[in-house]
C-alpha cells in the first residue's frame, strides 16, 4: 500500500452517483481508491473500475468481518448507498462503527440531498432515515461531512420527480411555479465530495453546495426559449395541497412503496430542505453547470438540432 496517499473506501461504487464519485475520486491526485462490491456483482456494472488503479474489496454491509477487512488502512470512508432502513440505517451504522474502531480520519454518509437536518419526523421518509445516521455520527466521534446538494439536475428535470416530463413536453407543477429549489448536476457533487474528503477545511461540517438555483417557471421559460416549443401546464394545488401530498407519501405503508421515488425536488417546492448557506466559494474554485447548461447539453433529443432550427418552417 502506497503510504503517501490518502486511502479512500468508496461503498456503494457501483450506483448510479457512486460511478461518478469514483471518476471525481480518480480524477484528483494523491488519492487511492479502493471501492467494495458485492458478493457475485458482475464485472460489466464496474465499468472498467479494476483497469483504473482501483482496489476492488469484496464485501457487504450485511458482513461486518468483510467490513472490517475493506476498512483496515483506510483514511476516510464515503458511502453512496441507497435502500431501505437494513442499508441505510442499520448497514450505515455498521460501516460507521467499523470506521470508528480502526481510527478513519473522515466519514462522509450518503446523503446528497436538501437540507434534511431541518426537516421534523414524518416530513419525509427516507430523509428521516438520513437524519438518524446523521445523528449516530455526529454523537460517534468520527470526524465526518456532511454533503447536502439539494436534488440532482438529472432526477429533478426528468421525470422521476414527478414534475417535468420534458421529453413529452409536459410540467405539472404545485404553488404558483415561483418557488426556488436547489439542484446540483451528479458530476459535480462527486467533484465536491472528491474535494471535501481530503479537505481539513470540510471537517466537522454540514456542507451545503448547490449547482443552481431555478424554479418551475424558469425551467419552463428557458426549455421554451431553447426549443421554441410551449410546455404544457398543469397545476396541481396549492404549495398547502402539497404538503398533505407529501404527508401521505412518507405514511408508513406510502413510504415503504414509493421508496424508489425521490421527493427532493417536491420537498423544495414545499419550502422545505432549502440551502441557506452554500460554502461553494469558501470549499473551490469549481464552477458548477447550470440548469442553462444542463438544457442545452442533455436536451439534443427534444431540442431541435442547429442546422433545423435555422431551416424555415414547413409551409
Ligand atoms: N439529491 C437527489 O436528487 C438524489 C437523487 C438520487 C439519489 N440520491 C442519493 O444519492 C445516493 C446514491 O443513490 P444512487 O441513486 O446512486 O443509488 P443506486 O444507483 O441505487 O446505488 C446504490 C448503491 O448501494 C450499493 N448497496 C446497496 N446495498 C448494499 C449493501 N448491503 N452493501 C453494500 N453496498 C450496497 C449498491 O450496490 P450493488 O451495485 O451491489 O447493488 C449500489 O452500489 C443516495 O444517498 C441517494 O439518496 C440523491
């Protein structure tokens, strides 16, 4: 082992976030990657991870032992995890106790949401589930981040969130349409997360950094001024109306159904879960994508392409 590195133990690698946190950590020198994968996980959802300097650790959060192996010699831990309470609570802890035992200079929990430490019980289930191991770490002694990020770009604007349906050129939207979120590309949350985890600076911290800040009716504008086309509108309720949604959808049996669906961008428009002090000018100089960016970038099925934009109409 290279002792001049810093190590970093990356769990849950092979999600969606965890391949771009893995490229973010690879991407930053001094640092050696070491990401745990499942029992039987195939090669092909590594993506090449092994051909890249990576040690690979074969382990689970269920297996304490193979925690305990994958932990040993490592700097800092960073989970991307995703799942019920067995991963995200009860597996979390797990890592964090192991962390604490062999002495890991900083745990970064998964979390890369809103701002769910201000959010109270039954707000929202699976934030609920963030806030107990946020808790656990913070009484554990480990010295940790926190990254709060509000929704990722690529959830938000697609619809998974249950708003923009851009592809069909639908948004369904509560409120007035005026209400801010916060939203944050995927690529570059790994690109602060790869930063914090050697920064002493991100210690001890609840760090909130946000890409962009928007609402629903300057998506709306800003999809219609690249594309020409109107999106068509429909209007759920009130932010009120909302928020009873919201109640519902994090009801005990509610919560365990739509476990798969992130509520991040509807808590927003709820005003709950706002970041109110990003640290991105204090933590880099990383200038992150905006919504803009994000459009004109990942829009090219919808958007007409340059050469049919500037052709006249079909008469
Ligand atoms: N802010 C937002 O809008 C937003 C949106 C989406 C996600 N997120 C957050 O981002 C984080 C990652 O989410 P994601 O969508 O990237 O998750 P994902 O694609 O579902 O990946 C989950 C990862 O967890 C691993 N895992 C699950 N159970 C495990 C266990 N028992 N032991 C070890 N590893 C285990 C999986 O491994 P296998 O490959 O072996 O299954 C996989 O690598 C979560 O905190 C999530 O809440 C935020």
């Amino acid at each position: 082992m290279d002792t001049e590195a810093t190590h970093v133990l990356l769990v849950g690698g092979t999600g969606r976030f965890g391949h771009q946190l893995a490229s973010a950590l690879l991407s930053r020198p001094g640092i050696h990657l070491h990401v745990l994968v499942r029992p039987g996980t195939r090669p092909e959802s590594l993506d090449g991870l092994a051909d890249q300097g990576v040690t690979l650790v074969e382990g689970s959060l269920q297996d304490v032992r193979s925690l305990g192996s994958a932990v040993e010699g490592m700097d800092a831990v960073i989970s991307a995890v995703r799942g019920g309470p067995d991963v995200v609570v009860d597996g979390q802890l797990r890592l964090l106790d192991v962390a604490r035992r062999h002495g890991v200079m900083r745990f970064i929990p998964s979390d890369y949401s809103p701002d769910f430490f201000q959010l109270r019980d039954g707000e929202d289930a699976q934030l609920d589930l963030h806030r107990r191991v946020a808790d656990a770490v913070e009484r554990s002694g480990v010295r940790h981040t926190f990254i709060l990020c509000g929704a990722f770009m690529e959830v938000a604007l697609s619809p998974l969130a249950h708003v923009f349906d851009l592809e069909r050129g639908h948004v369904a939207y509560w409120g007035t349409g005026d209400e801010p979120f916060d939203v944050t590309a995927m690529r570059d949350a790994a690109r602060w997360v790869a930063q914090a985890v050697v920064d002493p600076r991100a210690a001890g911290r609840r760090l909130e950094l946000v890409g962009d800040v928007v609402t629903v009716n300057e998506v709306s504008r800003l999809y219609e001024e690249l594309t020409g086309r109107q999106l068509q509108r429909v209007c759920r309720g009130t932010v009120e109306d909302l928020r009873h949604h919201l109640a519902r959808m994090s009801a005990p049996e509610a919560a365990a159904r739509e476990a798969l669906v992130q509520p991040h961008l509807l808590l927003q428009l709820a005003g709950r879960g706002r970041l109110r002090n990003p640290a991105n000018a204090e933590l880099s100089r990383l200038r992150p994508m905006t919504v803009r960016e994000y459009l004109e970038a990942k829009g090219r099925p919808w958007l007409p392409s340059r050469e049919e934009a500037s052709l006249p109409a079909h008469p």
